[in-house]
C-alpha cells in the first residue's frame, strides 16, 4: 500500500489545479439576497403611493448615477446628491439594519410625506419574505410575511407580526453552521448585524482599509466593533479559523488587554516614583537619590540611618516639660479654685431664679410650664455646701436685708449711697405689699446681688483661663522647637519609605507587564504554528483573491494573503515588492471581498451569504481602467457560476458600466441624475436637501 500524500504534496496538487467557479451543492444561490426594494410614500405599499420600486437580480446589480444628467451643461454633477449611497443604506434598512439613512434624508422624507414606508422581497435559504419597515416617527412596526411577495393584499392599518421570525431566517441562513461565533475582544456573539457592514461598506469610509466598514459622518447604528473583532469575523466567516485557534485568540485578547492597561498606567506610576525622589531630595538639601536597587542607595541609607540617629538623639524634651508642668500647676490650681466658685455662684442664682419664677407663679395660680432646672434635693445639698463655705468674699447665705438687721460687720461695709441693693431695699419699704409680694421683691434683690457676684467670678474666671491658654501656646510653640530635628528625622523616614514603596510598585507593574509581553508572544507563537499547520486553507482563498487581484491589475501582479501570527487576515499586491498605493490599497479590499464571496460557495467550510455591495468605489481614487475591470470581472463570474448566479453583487456609480452591461438586466431602472426632480432617488427633491451622494 503506497503511503498517504504529505501535506505539501496535497497542497502542489490543489495549486495545479484550475480554479473552479462552479457552486458547490447547496450552494447554487445565495444564502441571502434582495429581488425588490421599494419606498412608499404612504400606507399601503402599493402603486398608487409608490415613489420608487428598484427589481434586482442574482449576481450584478449596477445602479448608475449619470454624471452629465439631462442638463450636463448646467449641472455637471449630476451623479453627486442623486441617492447612490441612500439606496444601499435603504437596502441595508431592508436586510435588519437599525438606521434607514441619515437624519438629513429622513427628515427631508419626513416633511414630505407624513407616513412613508419602505418594503421589499429577500430571498433567504431559497425562500421569498415580504419585508416592511416605517421610515416615519409614528411608532410603526416592522413586518415580515413568508412566502408572500409586493403583490400582497395589504390590510388596512400596518401589520405587526413575523419580523422577529425574519430576523431569526437572516441569523440562521448566515451562521446556521458555525458551531462558535464568540468574538474573543468583546465576548459578544457573532450575529447578523455585526456581519452585515462588512458586505456593505459604507461610502463614507473610503474603502480605507480592510477592516473599515462604517464611518461616523454616515449616521450608522450598527454595533461599534474593535480592529481585533472585525478581523475575526473574516476569518470565521471564512472558516479560516479552528476551535484551538479562537480558545488562543481568546487568551492573547485578554493578555492584551491586561498588558495595555499596565502600560497605560506606567506612565502615572513613574511620575509617583519622580515626584517621591524630588521631595526626599528636598528635605536632603539637595542630595541626588539613586534607584533603591543600586549600589549608592546603600551607602545613602547607611547615611541616613546615621543622620536619622543623630537628629533624633539631640532631642531632649524632659528639662523642658519640667518646667513647664511647674510653670503651669499653680495657675491651673487657682484656675480649679476659680471654676469651682463661679460653678457654685451659677447655680447659687439659677436656684433662687427658678424659686422666684415659681412663687409668682403660685401668687397668680398658675403652674409652671417645666420643672425647675434644679431639683430641690440638689438645690438642698448646695445650699448646705454653700453655708458651710463660711462667708468667704462675696458669698453669703442670708439676705442681705437680714445681715443688715443682725448688724452684720460685712453688710454694713458696703456704700448705702450707691449700693443697687441698698436703693432695692428702699423701693421694697415704700412700696405697699402683701407677704408674698414683699418675699418675692426681697427674693430679686437678693437674685440681683448673686448675678453680679456670678458676673464677677465670670470674669475672673475668663482672665484666668485666658493665662492658662497662652502659656500653654508658649510651651507648645518651645516643645515644637526643641522636637523639630525630631520631625526632621520622622520626614527623612517617611519619604525615603514612601519612595522604596512606590518604586517597589513601579517595579513589580514593571514585571507583570513584562509577563504579559511574554506570553503575549507564547500565544503569539502558538497561533503562527497553528496558521502554518492549516496554511492549506488559506492558500486556497490565497488563490482566488491572487485570481481577482489579476482580473482587476493585470496578469503581472501577484495577491498574496497572510494571517500574522494567527490574527488579522493581511492581504498583499505583489509587483516587483509590496504596493501601497491609494488605488492598489482600495483594488485590495476590492479583490479581497470578491474572493470571499466566491469562496462562500466554492469552500465548504466558508460561511459567507454571497450577498456584496460595493457603494461607489470609484471615488476613491481608483484608477478608471481598474473600476471598470470590476463590472467585467463580476459578469464573468456569473457566467461562470451557472444559469442563474449563486451570488449577488451591488455596485452603484458615477462612472458609466461599459457598454454591454449599461443596459437591463445588469443595469437597474431607472438611472438617477440629480440635475432633475424626477432623476432623483424617489424621482422628487426633498426640499432642496441633498440626498447623500
């Protein structure tokens, strides 16, 4: 038995062969297309309220806005502002995308006409669905009916049932076979919408890159993918991808993300570490820090530590807190002394206060509206401390009317003339007064006498903590000045600490960056292994794209397609080194969405609709000869596939299809020139509002 062909043997043998064009079974007609798109400009979708109805067909569709229009004189850019553009995103409205247009068309629409619609035929599995969806603000729904066609007898008011069964068919015709669909970077799924801007990119991007599909100035609503995510559509979608390769791909997206959000965080952690380096060089005088980690930090710290040792031991706080306790203990006795008599006066007069307030009240037969503040027990008690105080200055348990009356040699000490008790004494005699009255006059002047004493003991009382409070600042202000090498020495500690610990953080970040790097590069290398071991895959796409790259520059280029380090697909065009050019970068992406359209029914294991719009690539900046190339090769490529074509191709321009594809069927109806009305779009001028170009 003759041993089994090796990998490269199979692989000359592949490449010896003629491309094929033929479907593969199964594969005989796109998995999703559109037969007719329409706008309306009211409920229902029928002719009587049809603007524009477009009829398309498998394989090439060229809308062609004519540049010269019917007053080429006058307008010379008639195929600018006609609509190109809007009818792919009308299109694309049609296929489940979010947004029908730009708010600029829409609201032109909408001033219009109060209630338009769109509707059309798409084919999906082989199976027709009638699709509707409002264009107005009136909180419509989209619809969707199997089987049926425009020719449908339409209800009174809109439908609202079978959209999300259509939106189920376009998710599985596209992904019915793709047993995974996890985007690695943002671990979403891969869907329809996500699919769909790559099989139709917008104008507005330029065909600015392989992976540039929507541009902001578009106005688009599809989801916001990352460079890694759209780079790994293609390959799922071509099948250029192994469950081994996406569970890498998942590793190396996570390790990236890790590795750059540490670097991006580096930058701070090194300005902490220059920032702790300045302020210990500060309190040094100057001194220049080297890196903990070399050989001078030693002999700094061996410094330091000295400095420390030093600051610290010249420091003797005792003799001064010494003096100061004896400086202070006298005055904060007397401040005691002080404190205590003024408490005892306070009371003393809140007490006999209180008793005043109460017996007036009793002398009108009321009751109190709060208890007094001192309870008589207590009041009791003080009063019996404050007797047996003895009659120090200005303290007295009698009245003074009694002292007076007993002969008190202290009472009679005082000035008659110009005493306030003296002048209270002689109001109460004057004045005609019961019992009661006559106790409760002697009870105020009484109360007179003991606020004045509280007043006074107030008084003294302020002087003295007032002492008491700037001797202390004093000895604070002295103790600040005798511990300052202290603090010296504290701040020499905590900033050199500071510094070791941000530099040991900047250190490690250093080192977890450096682990992601690595094996950033492990997976990075077990992917081109993985890419190297299924290359047979890619050099099969590789030849159809180097076919159509040859279709579009001539047979002397070459188109090479390489998967780096098991990531994005690159695609090249060889001519004597790689090209760069404007046009040769917009004739890749070109060739390259071509070949995976045919690879989509030429490959097996490629999940692609065979569904493509080109919205005018020609205006970026491609070479005439080239733009033309594509409207010939595309034709070709449907001969080739069959009696009906299995896939289907949009292309709209301001350049004229050569001559025997400027007609019907490859041609659509009508041709748009926006120097009339009636060549526009919906065949009117939304009040003067441009459609996008």
């Amino acid at each position: 038995m003759n041993p089994p062909p090796s990998h490269t043997e199979l692989q000359l043998t592949q490449e010896e062969r003629p491309l094929s064009f033929t479907p593969l079974p199964g594969r005989d007609e796109p998995s999703i297309w559109v037969s007719k798109i329409g706008v309306f400009n009211d409920w229902k979708p029928v002719e009587d309220n049809k603007l524009r109805v477009f009829t398309l067909h498998r394989g090439l569709n060229i809308l062609w806005a004519n540049p010269e229009g019917a007053n080429p004189e006058e307008n010379r850019l008639s195929g600018h502002g006609a609509g190109k553009s809007t009818f792919c995103r009308l299109v694309r409205h049609l296929l489940n995308e979010d947004s029908a247009g730009t708010t600029t068309f829409l609201e032109g629409l909408r001033r219009h006409f109060d209630n338009p619609w769109l509707a059309g035929e798409v084919f999906i599995c082989g199976e027709r669905w009638l699709v509707g969806r409002p264009l107005s603000d009136h909180g419509h729904h989209s619809f969707a009916f199997k089987g049926e066609s425009l020719d449908f007898d339409f209800p009174e008011k809109p439908p609202r049932q079978g959209f999300k069964d259509y939106q189920g068919a376009l998710e599985s015709a596209a992904f019915g076979n793709l047993s995974e669909k996890r985007l690695p970077d943002s671990q979403k799924e891969l869907d329809w919408q996500r699919l769909l801007p790559w099989l139709s990119r917008d104008q507005e991007a330029h065909y600015s890159g392989l992976l540039e599909w929507r541009h902001k100035d578009s106005e688009h609503k599809s989801p916001v993918l990352s460079h890694d995510d759209r780079g790994h559509i293609l390959r799922l979608v071509l099948g250029l991808l192994n469950s081994q390769e996406r569970e890498l791909l998942e590793k190396y997206a996570r390790e990236s993300e890790h590795h750059e959000r540490k670097v991006r965080e580096r930058p701070r952690k090194e300005s902490i570490v220059q920032n702790d380096r300045e302020r210990l060089s500060v309190i040094l005088g100057g001194v220049e820090i080297p890196n903990p980690d070399e050989a001078e930090a030693d002999l700094l710290k061996q410094s330091l530590d000295q400095q420390v040792k030093a600051l610290r031991e010249s420091v003797d706080l005792a003799p001064a807190k010494k003096r100061h306790e004896e400086e202070m203990s006298p005055l904060i006795k007397e401040l005691d002394n002080v404190r205590a008599s003024w408490a005892f006066a306070d009371d003393w007069a809140t007490d006999l206060e209180e008793l005043i307030e109460k017996k007036e009240a009793e002398l009108k037969g009321e009751t109190l509206p709060k208890p007094l503040a001192i309870e008589p027990r207590r009041r009791d008690g003080m009063n019996r401390m404050m007797k047996g105080l003895g009659p120090f200055p200005g303290y007295c348990s009698h009245y003074m009317t009694d002292a007076w009356r007993a002969n008190c040699r202290i009472a009679h000490e005082r000035p008659a003339d110009a005493d306030e008790v003296v002048e209270a004494v002689k109001q109460i005699a004057v004045s005609p007064k019961g019992p009661k009255e006559d106790e409760i006059a002697r009870d105020k002047v009484e109360l007179a006498r003991r606020t004045k004493i509280v007043a006074d003991r107030k008084s003294v009382l302020d002087t003295i903590q007032s002492k008491v409070n700037s001797l202390r600042a004093l000895h604070a202000t002295e103790l600040a000045r005798i511990n300052y090498p202290n603090q010296q020495a504290g701040q020499i500690e905590t900033h050199l600490h500071s510094f070791k610990q941000s530099y040991a953080d900047l250190n490690k970040w250093n080192v977890e960056i450096d682990a992601h790097h690595e094996e950033k590069q492990k997976l990075t290398a077990g992917l081109q292994k993985l890419s190297e071991q299924h290359d047979s895959a890619v050099r099969g796409f590789q030849r159809l794209y180097d076919h159509f790259a040859k279709q579009l520059l001539g047979r002397k280029v070459a188109g090479e397609v390489e998967i780096k380090a098991g990531k994005t697909i690159h695609p090249e065009i060889v001519f004597g080194g790689k090209r760069e050019s404007a046009a040769l970068k917009v004739t890749k992406w070109l060739a390259f969405d071509l070949a995976a359209m045919v690879f989509g029914f030429t490959n097996r294991d490629c999940q692609h609709p065979r569904f493509l719009i080109h919205d005018s690539p020609r205006e970026s900046d491609l070479a005439r000869s080239i733009y033309s190339a594509i409207f010939t090769t595309v034709h070709e490529l449907a001969l080739l596939s069959g009696p009906e074509p299995s896939f289907q191709y949009i292309i709209t321009t301001t350049e004229a299809p050569p001559g025997h594809l400027n007609q019907l069927p490859w041609r659509l109806e009508p041709v748009l020139d926006s120097s009339t009305d009636t060549g526009r779009l919906l065949g009117i001028n939304l009040e003067n509002i441009d459609l996008i170009s």
